[in-house]
DNA sequence: GCCAACGTTGGC
DNA sequence: GCCAACGTTGGC
C-alpha cells in the first residue's frame, strides 16, 4: 500500500465539492503532466491513501484524506474538443492521459497548513516541500505519512 | 498581482 | 539535439 498526495484549488474542486459528490467519490480528471499522470497509471493501486491538498486558495494546506477507489483508466475529457482538457492526440487506442477516481475517507477537522508542514524538521525532505515543486500528484512516504496523520489528530 | 521555477513547444 | 520563448503552477 502506497501513500500519495494530490493538489486542488478548491476554488475549482474543494473537499467540500468532493463530499457532495454521489458516494463522496470522483474522477480525477485533468491531470496534463507526465510525471503526475505516471505515479498514477505506475504506482496508484485501489485502496492507496492520499491527501487531498488545497493549493492556490488563502490557507494552502492538507485538506482531507481519501482513497483511490479505483486504479488508473483513461480520462475521457482528452478527447471531449469541449473540454479544457482536450489533446488532440488522445484516440481509443492511446488515451494518452488516465485519471483515477478517489473517495472521500476524512474532512480533517483541522486543516495541516503548508505552514506547518514546513516548519517540521523531519518532513524536510519532503517532495511536497521541495524547491520548484510543481506536480500536482506526488508520493508521501510512511514516515511522513505517518507523521502528518498525527498532526491532523492533534 | 508578482515572480521564481519548471515543463513544453518549435525553429534551427 | 539545442535552446529561447512561452505558458503554467502556486506561494506570497
């Protein structure tokens, strides 16, 4: 079992947006970046957790849990001409891009701030926080995983 | 709104 | 294959 960490405004699609949904479950649609869409089509295995990070927004910071509820598939918006996401090299034979749909396990009652998450010595090494990190699926070891699920309960 | 960092594009 | 230009991300 793997641990992730995904990325969204929540201006767009919030953890609030994510609850409402038909079994608090969604397709992670919209991913455009290589090395995103690979830790999700290579790593993400059904029933991974990840933390469903708000960036972008007042208080960027881990939001919630939630569970891959299901692997890698392709992400249909990639071949939708009306959709933001369209690229025009997706066909049925090469999707291109894949997305996975996740559920909803926890609303943190307190959001962990990036604030705090910087300010912790042992989650220096942290790929979330290092310089230039820009993707918007990343993986989170144990150790941190652990570490910030504590922080979360405090 | 600014800007650093980074990925992608496209001319050569 | 190089690299400048451009677009995007995301914290502040």
């Amino acid at each position: 079992m793997a641990y992730w960490l995904m990325k969204s405004e929540p201006d767009a699609f919030g953890i609030d947006d994510l609850a409402k949904r038909p079994k608090q479950t969604e397709p992670w649609n919209g991913v455009r970046n290589y090395q995103a869409r690979n830790f999700m089509r290579d790593g993400m295995k059904k029933g991974d957790l990840a933390f469903f990070y708000h960036s972008s927004c007042a208080e960027p910071g881990i939001a919630g849990i939630v569970e891959i509820a299901h692997a890698a598939y392709p992400d249909p918006t990639a071949r939708d001409p009306e959709s933001p996401y369209y690229d025009p090299r997706a066909s049925a034979d090469n999707p291109v891009w894949v997305m996975v749909d996740v559920r909803l396990k926890k609303k943190l009652k307190h959001p962990v701030a990036l604030k705090l998450l910087k300010s912790l010595k042992p989650l220096a090494g942290m790929q979330l926080l290092q310089r230039g990190n820009r993707l918007s699926v990343l993986p989170v070891t144990k150790k941190e995983w652990d570490i910030i699920i504590k922080l979360a309960k405090a």
